[in-house]
C-alpha cells in the first residue's frame, strides 16, 4: 500500500481499503461474477486444449514413432511445449514450418521436404503427421501429397508415413488423440485371415505410468491383449546418461498390424477410442466393446470383468486382494469423505469414473465441466448424479469452460477442487484445498509415476484426496479441536 504524501486523509481509509480493496487485489480471478449469464460463442478460459496435442501425444505412445505437425513452427512448439511441461521430458516432434508463402500456395513442398529431412537426419520407423488450424484452412490434401511422397520415393523402404486430420477450432486435445489413434489403425491393422486369438486393448488418454498398471493388469490376469497406444517407457523412461532419440517403449509395429487378427477389442474410454475401435471393426472385422479409464472401484471392476470374460481368463486372488485392499482404505476413511461438496473439470473419459467413484464414496459431486463436445457426456452424468446429487450441474463443450466453472463455485462454494494445474487459480481465490488430476499438470509432478488406475491407483486418488481436506482440518482447526490422531 503506498501512502505517499497524501497524507492523513489516506491514513484513515487504510482499514477501510485493506478490507475490501486488497483483498480483490490478491485474486487473480477478481473479475468473475456468480451471475450466469447464457453465452453461446465466447469461451472463457477454457477447458481443454489443442487437438494436435492429443495427436502427438498417441502418436508418441508407438515406437520409433516421429510426430509431425503440418502447420507453422509456433503450432508445433507449443504443443511440444505444452507435453514437455506436463511429462518432464524432452517431447520430439517435427514441423513442416509454414511461411507467409505456404499459407498462400499451400503446404506440399515444405511436406515433402521434410519428410526428407527427417528420414535422413532422425531416421525414425513412422512419421505421424496431423494437421493444424492452418494446414485444414488452406485445405491441404494430405492423402495425396503422402502419396507423391512414397512415388517420388522420398519414403525409404520399410518406413511408414501416415496421417489425421486434427483442425483445433472443432474438438479438442481428447479429439486429436481419438484421431491419431484412428489413423494408426487405418493404415497398420490387417486382417489376414489368421487369428491370433488376442484381445486388443485401445487406451485412452491417460499417464505413462497408468499405461503401464493396465498392462500389468492385464498380465496378471495371463490375457493375451496388446495395447496401443502406450508411452510407457517413452515418457517415463529412466535417466540413463546416454540420450535415446526413440526409446524401445510404445506400441509396435508388427503389435499394431496385429491388431487386425486380434478376437475382440476393448476401448478405454468412449471418448478417446470408440472411433478407432469402430475404423477397426470396420476394417478387419473385430468386434468391439468400449469401457470407462479404470478408476475407481466400479469402472476398475467392470474393466476387470470385462476383459476376463473376452479374454476367457479367471481373475486371480492378487487382483481380488488389491481391490479388498481399497475397500480397506475406503471403509477406513469414508466420514472424511461424506457429504464434501467438489468440483470437477477436465477430459470426459475421466471425468465420468471419477464422479461415479467420488459418488460412491458418499461426496457431492455438484459442478463438473468438460471443454470436450460429445452426447455421451451428459447421458453418463445424469447417469450417475441423477438421483445422488440432483442438485449437480454439468455441462460440456465450447462454453463449458473454467470460468463458468468459478461462477458456480462463487454461487455456492464447495469443499474440494479437483483438475489440472489451471484450476490453482480458482482454489487460490476462493481458498478451495485442490488436488491436481489430468492434463496438464506443470507445477508438480509425481502423476507421471504413480498411476491413478486399476485399484492400487484408487487407492493413490483417495490419498491425494485425503491429504488436502486433512490438512485443511488442521489448518482451521481451533486449538481446542487440534486432533494429532485422524
Ligand atoms: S489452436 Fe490451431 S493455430 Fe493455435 S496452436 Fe492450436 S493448432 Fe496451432
């Protein structure tokens, strides 16, 4: 507060001011209002991000895969950026660099020359190329500019090039993973005629570590399955001393091929695998089934089931005892949880099993958005909150973002904030205690190593959930009530 030489006038209004004033002052959302007001075509802090960062990110879960994005170099080094931040590790990808000049004529050119380049300079197996808002609006036609490619021969035998289209100003980063994987199943899947008897398991956008727990899963369970896409070991590799610019983690080549022989598919969340789960049948005749992301005791349960029954395996007694162990952890800790209001934002596919988990545990999911569009959304919602939480509000979509997000938050508040690192804001304004869960997380880390799937990461989500509305019973804790046993 400067008080300068204004003198005692100011003086006295110093109480009046630190009451009021700054107390705005220190809120970085000061301007959000609690009235609602209907919008139809502003979105305000959004929640969701660019659907090329979705594509890169599935595009990274194949070995030797190289991502590629056809649009200008600032595209590219955001989304590179934006997966850097969130997974702590260096993200490779390509650019094919647009000009003023290829926004005119359009993109072939700088297209063919890169996949020169980088075929002869980085040598990897795949280039995955999706688009960007640019390249959709000039309209390139990547179908036949990669056909000239592999004429021209500038695509070295025994390499592959493939592509999606991901325009950002429609869907979001859920939709550009959805795309890429539909691409990776439209140019590798074949159906030769021989069955391989396996269960393909499509995952949908979750960690490096998570990946790796449904694999486990899977084993344990001794099912025949293959997973893509899986950055297990690209994104979570160990520090080795020696730089690797295609880590032997991911996906395979001849895995993916497979994948047309396999007996059954299960998609991980509807919203990031049913499209290339249907390509799929579509293709090569393998029948489908999609499921929610494992977390949580039921969606961990019907995953469980699910698979064991196409796969014709028994569940083994370590699986049923991992799960008595969250039962454990929740019939232990349920008053903590009882009747806590929270909010909620974030990527459908996870936003769904959660609710039904937070529900399960008897807290008050009331307000929930989604930056993703799709149906599906608020179908599963009145689903799941209808009867429990009838006085919930979710909504998806363009305008379902994290500002309406606040305003509902300011009309009644809740005890516990639950989303990626842009929800700080929110949680420091309102003093919300927060527990980070999605993407991107840029300003902790840990969610890249401890997964939040199957029911040891039930267990890993009721602690981080616990920790922050214990430490907030400390915190406002009288001294009279200042438990040391919880
Ligand atoms: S919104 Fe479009 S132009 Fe902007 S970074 Fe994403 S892809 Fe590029």
């Amino acid at each position: 507060m400067h008080i300068g030489t204004t003198g005692q006038r100011n003086l006295l209004l110093v109480p009046i001011i630190k009451n009021e004033t700054l107390k705005n002052t220190n809120m970085l959302l000061r301007h959000t209002s609690s009235e609602v007001i209907e919008r139809k075509a502003l979105t305000i802090n959004p929640a969701k991000t660019c659907q090329p960062i979705g594509a890169m990110y599935a595009a990274l879960g194949v070995r030797g895969c190289l991502p590629h994005s056809h649009g200008s170099q600032g595209c590219c080094s955001y989304h590179r950026s934006a997966l850097t931040r969130h997974y702590k590790e260096p993200v490779m990808a390509s650019t094919s660099s647009f000009t003023e000049g290829t926004s005119v004529f359009g993109g072939q050119a700088n297209m063919l020359q890169a996949i020169e380049t980088i075929f002869s300079v980085y040598d990897p197996d795949i280039v995955a190329v999706h688009t960007t808002c640019l390249s959709e609006t000039i309209g390139d036609d990547l179908n036949q500019i990669l056909q000239k490619a592999r004429e021209n021969g500038i695509v070295p035998k025994g390499k592959h090039v493939l592509h999606c289209h991901t325009p950002s100003y429609v869907g979001s980063h859920v939709t550009g993973y959805s795309n890429m994987v539909m691409g990776l199943v439209s140019y590798f899947a074949q159906n030769t005629g021989i069955p391989n008897y396996q269960v393909n398991l499509i995952s949908g956008w979750v960690e490096p570590c998570d990946m790796r727990e449904i694999k486990r899963i899977a084993k344990k369970l001794q099912s025949n399955t293959i997973m893509f896409p899986d950055t297990s070991g690209i994104l979570d590799g160990p520090l080795t001393g020696k730089f690797e610019m295609h880590p032997k983690g991911g996906a395979t080549i001849p895995e993916l091929i497979s994948a047309g022989d396999a007996k059954f598919t299960i998609g991980l969340g509807q919203f990031a695998t049913e499209e290339a789960a249907k390509k799929l049948e579509y293709k090569c005749k393998v029948k489908y089934d999609i499921t929610d992301i494992p977390i949580g005791l039921q969606a961990t349960d019907r995953f469980i089931t699910m698979l064991s029954r196409y796969a014709n395996v028994k569940v083994p007694q370590s699986l049923t005892n991992e799960r008595g162990r969250l039962i454990d952890v929740i019939a232990d800790m349920q008053k903590y949880f009882y009747g806590k209001r929270v909010a909620l934002f974030g990527d459908p596919d996870w936003l769904i099993p959660l609710t039904e988990f937070l529900v399960m545990l008897e807290m008050k999911p009331v307000y929930i958005v989604s930056g993703t569009p799709g149906k599906a959304f608020d179908i599963r919602m009145k689903d799941i909150l209808g009867e429990k939480v009838p006085e919930a509000k979710f909504k998806n979509g363009e305008v379902a973002d994290m500002f309406l997000l606040h305003q509902w938050i300011k009309q009644e508040k809740v005890d516990l904030l639950i989303g990626n690192t842009y929800g700080k804001y929110i949680a420091r304004d309102e003093d919300i205690p927060f527990v980070r869960f999605g993407f991107p997380i840029m300003d902790r880390i840990g969610h890249s190593y401890f997964p939040t799937v199957g029911y040891h990461g039930g267990i890993r989500i009721l602690e981080k959930i616990l920790s922050v509305l214990m430490d907030r019973t400390d915190r406002d804790a009288p001294e009279a009530k200042f438990e040391l046993v919880m």
